[in-house]
C-alpha cells in the first residue's frame, strides 16, 4: 500500500494543479468507450510480473499524463470536431502578456469583438485569519465541548467541536481544520507549522473582493467559548479582502474577482500585476491554427521526453521507438508544411512555412497531412494511457488460452486495468 500511496502523492505534486480544463469533462460515451478499452487490454494480457523498482508508479503516472496532455491539446486543435481545417472557423482570444492575464473567447459570432488593453495595478485578495502558534505536545484545551458562531457573506452558523481527556494542541487544530473544510461554507483551513514544534490554523476565504458595504468576508467569534477562542487565535485578521485594481482602455475598474467577462466576449483571469499595457483581441486564422498545432506538438515533445526518461534508466526503448516513429514515418511530408524534428525525435514548427502552405494553393494537402499527424498521435497516445505497463520492464508467467480469453475485472490495477501483484 505504501507503494501506491507514493504513486498518488507524486501524481497530486507533480500534476494535480493542471486539473480542471473544460475539456477534461467527459459524456458517458466516452467513459463507456474508455472502459471498453480497458477490458479489451485486460482480456488481451498474459499474466506477468515486473522489476519491483521504485520509478515504475512514477513512469505509469508519467505516461498517462503526458497522453492526457495530447488528448487535450487535440481536443483544443479541433474546436470540438475531427478535422483541423475547423479551426480556421473558431475565435481564438489572444493577450500580449497571457502570464499576467489569461483570456478565452466566450461570445458567439455575433457578439462584439473589438480588441482593447488593459493594464493590471493589483488582483484580487481573499481574506486570511491567522490563529496562535500552539505547541504539538501541550494541552491548552481542557476535556469538554466548545463552539465559535460563523459569520460569512449574510449567513450565520454555529460550530460545535469536543476535546477528550488526553488530546493534545496539535490534535484540536487538526479537528477544527477538517470541521471547517467539510462544513463547505466558502473558507479553506491549514495548518502552519513554524519549525519549533509548533501549529497555527491558516483559514482563507474562498472569495476575493469587498464590497462598500462590508467590512469583512467572514467573522469568528464566541461568548461561551471565549477563551478557547483566544487560545486559538482564529479571529485575529491578517490579510483584509481587497478587490482588483486595472485599466481598461486607459479607464481605471475594480473588480470582487480576478475573473470577469468584457463586453460578453472575453473572459479575462487576472494572474498578475502586468508590465505595461496588454494588448486583448483575436488571432487570425493562420496564428490560431499555429498555435493550436504547436501545443498538440509540444504535447507530443512531452511523451517522446518521457520515453527518452525511461530509455535511459531502463534501457528499454519500446515507447520511445513506438512515438517517435510517426515523425519519422510522415517526416517528408511534414517537413513541407514546417513541422520538422531534431536529432531525438522532438518536432518543431516553422509558422511562416505552414502559413505558406495553406495560403499558397495547397491548403487541402497540409489539412490531410496534420489530420493524419492528429489521428496517429491520439492513437497512440490513447494505447498509452489505457495501458501503461505495457511499456515497462516485465517477465511474462502466463499466456492466456487463446479464443478463450474472459474480462477479469477484479484484476484492474491502479495504474491500467491490469493486475499488478507486488508478490510475484
């Protein structure tokens, strides 16, 4: 179990904050196909063991996320359809500084959509409670039940928590963490350590921004519980909420939030006071469609570095040879609308070529030649992520009979929907 549990938490550091494109939701059909997939791998697959070493979760991990990458540059390549030449047709927002504001294209074709600047003074702030650095080991709290009233954004509520003969500083602040972020009422809680075996409770409002008529976004406070609440320090306000500070067209705003819609066209996520003035507008077709193919090759990059990783601990090459062998198998004719590779199998893009070759009268080859490069990459790319293990180092125990292969699905492991038994 300790195994896996050092698999997830290399997933949650390593990936866990690129969760949450649009295109990561799935209809059930997809899901329903993918699980058909990973029945079809199952059914398919002997029986086998592998070199118990300690990078073997991290490379399953590796490959699945770096498939996913593809899927989802892919997904954004083709607006939702098969062919790439659709991209000519989607409004594709685009910012000068995108570190400081990211923006995406929200309206429809008819909405409005002139560009305009902006210029970003300050985001904006949640509010942040900092409580009392309390020792571990001490015992600050007497054995009884205690509560503090809640109030946030015109609602009140009333936490109630026990202390047990015996429970530790480190123990009540722990169950006051999880009691407010199960109670789901708009506020994160932490725990800060300061080094010297001691803890203080962190808590920050999920919302940013402040309207004229209020003075916080939430409040603690307590008469029963005073000197408990004392002893926390809880309510002691480190950070006032504050809103966002910028420009649009040299005209000064404020915003609650760092997201926000200008004119029902742009979606605007303020990410950082900017450097100047930002430029907001659409590409045009061209820089759309180059854009959207150097992410789906900088995705495909990515597997081939994983690949390389793994070729150089294990040398085993079966995934590197498996990816790179599209380039090199279409490298003439990607080679004529820009897309060329380097010495390890990494491709690049020439924009002025691929515009070339679109606007130059050979605008239906480069389409057929990048669908052809979409379709292979997502093939593999899909293989890879619903089976994974295919691609490490392993000894084969057992074959299945042929013609008489069953689903076992009680065998689907964390990684592929394969049986991984660290006893073998």
């Amino acid at each position: 179990m300790s195994r896996i549990d050092t698999a997830y938490n290399y997933f949650m550091t390593t990936y866990g904050g690129s969760i949450g494109s649009k295109y990561e939701s799935h209809k059930k059909s997809e899901l329903r196909d993918t699980y058909n997939k990973i029945i079809k791998a199952n059914k398919e697959s002997p029986l086998y063991k592998f070199n118990n070493t300690e990078d073997i979760g991290q490379f399953a991990i590796d490959i699945k996320e770096s498939a996913n990458a593809v899927a989802l540059s892919i997904s954004n390549l083709g607006a939702g359809k098969d062919d790439i030449s659709s991209v000519m047709e989607k409004r594709i927002a685009n910012s000068s500084q995108p570190d400081s504001v990211d923006v995406v294209y929200v309206g429809d074709s008819e909405s409005e959509s002139d560009s305009f600047t902006i210029e970003v003074d300050a985001l904006a702030e949640p509010q942040i409670n900092r409580g009392n650095f309390l020792p571990a080991d001490g015992h600050d709290f007497e054995e009884g039940q205690y509560s503090f009233d809640l109030d946030i954004r015109n609602h009140s509520y009333e936490f109630q928590f026990n202390v047990n003969s015996g429970e530790t500083n480190l123990n009540v602040q722990n169950k006051l963490v999880r009691l407010l972020n199960t109670s789901d009422v708009g506020l994160n809680a932490t725990l800060l350590p300061n080094g010297r075996n001691g803890n203080a409770i962190e808590i920050t409002s999920k919302a940013t921004g402040i309207s004229e008529n209020e003075d916080f976004l939430f409040n603690i406070s307590s008469t029963i519980s005073w000197r408990e609440l004392h002893t926390l320090g809880i309510d002691n306000v480190v950070q006032q909420p504050s809103n966002s500070s910028f420009k649009l067209n040299g005209n000064p705003h404020e915003s609650l939030s760092n997201t926000f819609t200008v004119n029902k066209a742009f979606e605007l996520n303020l990410k950082a006071p900017s450097n100047g003035i930002i430029e907001i507008g659409l590409m045009n077709d061209t820089e759309a469609l180059s854009n959207g193919v150097d992410q789906m090759l900088n995705s495909y990059n990515g597997m081939i570095d994983v690949g390389l990783r793994y070729t150089d601990a294990h040398q085993n090459r079966t995934l590197f040879n498996e990816i790179s062998s599209i380039a090199k198998n279409m490298a003439g004719r990607l080679s004529e609308i820009g897309i060329n590779a380097d010495s390890l199998g990494h491709l690049s893009l020439d924009n002025v070529t691929l515009s070339d070759a679109i606007n130059n009268g050979n605008r239906e080859n480069t389409f057929a030649t990048l669908n052809e490069l979409k379709s292979a990459i997502r093939g593999a790319a899909s293989k890879a992520s619903i089976n994974p293990m295919a691609y490490v180092d392993k000894s084969i125990v057992e074959y299945k009979n042929p013609g008489k292969t069953l689903a076992a699905p009680y065998a689907t492991s964390q990684y592929s929907g394969m049986m991984v038994n660290y006893g073998l």
